[in-house]
C-alpha cells in the first residue's frame, strides 16, 4: 500500500514545501502556490511507481 505521509512528502518536496504524517493521515505545505502542479505531478509519478 501507500503511506499518506510517504507521499504527501514527496509531493511537497517537488514543490519546495515539506511534509509527512502517519500511514492514514498527513498533512504538508507547498511555499510557492505556482508549483501545485509539480506537486500533484510528483504524487501520481509516485503512486504509479509504488503500485507498479
């Protein structure tokens, strides 16, 4: 499965931000509102990688 906090991070590192949390609920934040789309871009490259 995938960890929300795994990949709330991820998300957020490709947009300059942090994040993370436990397995079922996280929580992150993004310092440039412009690089959204880098976000959800990292979060799907990283779901197709995890669910192969």
């Amino acid at each position: 499965g995938i960890r929300a906090g795994d990949l709330v991070k991820k998300a957020c590192e490709a947009s300059g931000g942090s994040g993370g949390g436990k397995p079922d609920s996280a929580m992150g934040g993004i310092k440039d509102p412009q690089l959204l789309g880098a976000a959800f871009k990292s979060a799907a490259q990283f779901i197709k990688e995890k669910l192969g």
